[in-house]
C-alpha cells in the first residue's frame, strides 16, 4: 500500500513548494 508514497515523493517536493506559497500568499 506505500507504492502511492514513492508517487508521492517525486512530487511531494513541488506540493510542499505550492502548499508554502499558497499559505504564504494568504
């Protein structure tokens, strides 16, 4: 069930970037 999870990791950096620029642009 952690086959998502190495999905997630090559697009965890650019959803970590987006979710500090969407807080930031708040």
């Amino acid at each position: 069930p952690f086959d998502w999870r190495k999905k997630w990791e090559k697009c965890w950096d650019e959803v970590k970037y987006c979710s500090d620029r969407c807080r930031k642009a708040k």
